[in-house]
C-alpha cells in the first residue's frame, strides 16, 4: 500500500507546474507522536524487520492522522501508517500484515525505483503530447488529440503493470517475513478482506473494477494468493500474544480518543465499559471537550489500575499541563520519564512544564532533560523550542538563537533557521561542536530556501 502513483502521472502529465504540487506529499500529512503507541509499533515490527535485513532500531514507523486505511514507504527505511489502518484493525496480527508487506517494498527498494517508472511513463506521456500539439499546430486537431490520449493511456498501463508487479513481490516478501518472525499470517489475510469490503464500498454498484485500472492487483486476488502461501506455513495456527493484543487495544482506544469527535468516542466506549482502552478514550474525548475533571476521573482510575505505568503517567501530566496547572504535573512526568526508559517524548512534556512554571529554580532541571531529550530524539521542534526558550532565560543567546534554528528547520521555515543559525554563529566559539552544528543548519537552509524560491516560479 502506497500513495496512488496513477494519480501522479495523472498529474504530471497536465503542466509541469504538478510536479511541484505533489512531489513530497508526506509533508502536507501531519504526523502524530506518542511514546506508547511508537513503542508498541517498533516491538511487533523488529522481528519481521530483522527478517528484512535490516538492523536492529533502522526501521522507523510515523503514524499519519489520517482516518483512510493505508500505509505506504518514502526514500529510506521508514514506514508511514495512516491512524485509519490502526482503527480498522481488530489486532496487532493484522497490523504486522501491514509492517510485513511494508518491509517487502524497502527491501525491493521500490520508492526509489518507483521513481524511475514514473519518469520512464513521463517520457512517453511527454514525447506524445509534443507530437499532439505538432498534429494540432499542422491542421490536424482530432488526430493530436488521439496522439495525446493514445500517449496517455500507454504511459499509465506501462507504470501500472510495474506497480502490480511491485505489490505482488511486497505480498511474497511479506510472507517470508512472518514466517521468518514464527508469526501468523492470519491477521494479513483477514486485513485483505477488509481492503476488500473498502474497495467496493468506494466503488458504484454499476461500475465494474477492472483490474488494469488500478494499481494494485485486487484484493481478491491477492488474498487468495496470501492464504494459499500463508495457510502452508507451521506458524498459521500460533496464538496472539494476550500482552501485545491488550497493548494493542490500548494504543487503539487512545487514538480513537484523541481523534474522533468525542460524542462518537463515548459512543463507542460507553461508561459501562472500564477497560483500558475504554478509560484512555475517554479520558482524551473528556480533556478535549473542555471537561477536565471528567478527564481526571478517568485518568484516576487507569492510574489505580497500575499506579506506576510510564504512559498512565504521562497522560495524567499531560492533562494537568495543558489545563494550566504545570507545577502539579511535575511529580507524575518525572516518574513516567523515569519508569519508561528516559521516552524523548515524555521527556520533552517534562520539559514543558518545567518551563511553564516560569520558576528560575527549574531551569537547571528543564536544561538537563531537552538535553537529553532532543539527544535521542533530534526531530521533535517542541523540544527545541522549550530549550530555546531555556537558553534565553539563562543569558544565553547564541545557544538559543542555535535551538530556535533546530526548531524553525523542523517546522520547514528554513529562510528563519538559517537566519537563526547564522546568528548562532557570531556568539559561538569558532570550530566549537555548537558552531559546527550552526553552520550545517545555516548553509542546509539556505539552500534549502533556495530551492523553495526557484518552486514557487
């Protein structure tokens, strides 16, 4: 699963202006961040990941906010899974069907070389929309028109037929890696059928799909395949895992808490239910609607549950932070940044409300943990910005001038960071760690910069 190539040829071969609109379209998705839920995704993936010959914590996985069921691989070894996929699976199985095929297409080294089928489909669109537009400059309209149609159509069915042959190799891979991982494969093929119900749901009763049409082979056939190859293997019949799967409808319950409209939340997760995942989504529909004493209530009783749980902490501070109270959320963010292994997210919460409380006794301790934090976890800008802001309070400007670049570069502004890093430089020993760091950001920037300039014409 990936993001409709077809449609970007479609694109492409309107105006060159396209290119531009749609070359990075991870950037306009939003990315969502949480301790528990990343945890959770590299424990069931790092098996199937070391099938795919990858090292131990290469494999990186973002959770897009994004309610449609799909995931899809970017240039390098990450894996991007829309929020719909995890709300529609019933178990964490069916997520590793997902991860697994995912791997399959890193391995082949599709997204680079999905590229260079694109290109390969642009040359014959463009070299038939030259000689359409000669046909219809020399008097023959109907006959360019036909050329440019004609062109079309070949350089789509030449990129699709590759992009099928693609996800077949990503199905076979997939396999190897769950059974390579002693993993049922199970979970993939019920997840099929539900790519099944979705394709004809999305599709009029009157519209018959044909199968070269799409980019994918169908997911009939594709599960027939899977199951055949999957129901062979000695793993079919392996259990779920009880920890992974009451893991699993955590996370699940915290996101359909945090996402969904919060009537809909307590309407699938009545007060009759008092589960984890039930007191986590309403817990997060409560806080968001403003009523934060009902979300206290049942934070409270999570943290009864297992009073000395990282995330149960961590929410109960997250909580109390954002209702204004960030000297109260202090003692149950120090514990959940302790009993979780240093988290770099919980970590930067920490980190927020230290600084919040504007109490020049805490900036020594707000120091150490967004050192730490933006350490293991350089990517996170709300770290930096409350290192920045550190840095200011204490005097010291080159340093948040260096932190606030790291932020702004993050956040794509990189005329701003580049601005911030130069700055940086003139207040920082020369040749120093810091300096060198400054300067990369600045001439990555600049460049950066640049770049979106010469797009926008």
């Amino acid at each position: 699963m990936k993001p409709s190539l077809a449609r970007r040829l479609r694109l492409l071969c309107i105006s060159a202006m396209a290119v531009v609109l749609v070359a990075e379209p991870i950037l306009a998705q939003s990315v969502l961040r949480d301790a528990e839920t990343e945890k959770f995704l590299s424990d069931i993936s790092e098996p199937l990941a070391k099938s795919a010959g990858l090292q131990p914590g290469a494999l990186k996985l973002y959770l897009i906010g994004d309610g449609s069921i799909n995931a899809f691989v970017a240039q390098g070894q990450a894996i991007y899974i829309n929020s719909g996929t995890i709300e529609s699976a019933d178990n964490y199985n069916e997520l590793q069907g997902v991860i697994a095929h995912e791997l399959g297409h890193i391995e082949g080294g599709d997204a680079v070389r999905s590229d260079g089928a694109v290109t390969g489909a642009m040359r014959i669109s463009l070299l038939t929309l030259l000689l359409g537009a000669a046909a219809i400059a020399a008097g023959a309209p109907e006959a360019g028109m036909a050329a440019m149609m004609a062109g079309q159509s070949a350089a789509e069915g030449k990129f699709l037929a590759y992009s099928r042959q693609q996800e077949g190799s990503a199905d076979a891979s997939a396999v190897r890696h769950l059974n390579d991982a002693h993993t049922t494969g199970k979970g993939m093929v019920s997840f099929f059928t539900k790519l099944k119900r979705e394709e004809y749901r999305l599709t009029p009763s009157y519209t018959k799909i044909d199968s070269y049409e799409v980019d994918h082979p169908m997911s009939e056939d594709r599960e027939q395949v899977l199951r055949d190859s999957l129901e062979k293997s000695p793993y079919w019949n392996t259990p779920l895992d009880p920890a992974l799967q009451a893991r699993f409808l955590r996370i699940k319950g915290k996101l359909v808490g945090y996402l969904d409209d919060p009537k809909i939340v307590l309407n699938k997760y009545p007060n009759s239910n008092q589960s984890p995942a039930a007191l986590y989504a309403r817990a997060y529909a409560w806080h968001r609607s403003g009523y934060p004493d009902q979300a206290e209530l049942e934070i409270a009783k999570l943290v009864a549950t297992s009073p000395h749980d990282p995330y149960y902490l961590e929410l109960k501070g997250q909580v109390l932070l954002e209702a204004g109270h960030p000297r109260e959320a202090i003692p149950a963010l120090r514990e959940a940044v302790a009993n979780s292994g240093n988290a770099p997210l919980i970590g930067a919460t920490l980190g927020h409300a230290l600084v919040a409380t504007d109490d020049p006794a805490n900036l020594a301790e707000a120091t150490r943990v967004l050192k730490v934090t933006v350490q293991r976890d350089i990517e996170n800008p709300d770290a930096w910005y409350n290192l920045g802001l550190v840095y200011s309070r204490m005097g010291d400007e080159p340093r948040a001038q260096l932190a606030t670049a790291e932020q702004l570069s993050l956040n794509g502004k990189p005329g701003q960071a580049a601005s911030s890093a130069e700055m940086a430089m003139r207040g920082l020993p020369t040749g120093s760690p810091d300096w060198l760091r400054a300067q990369d950001i600045a001439l990555t920037a600049a460049d950066e910069a640049k770049r979106q300039r010469k797009g926008r014409h």
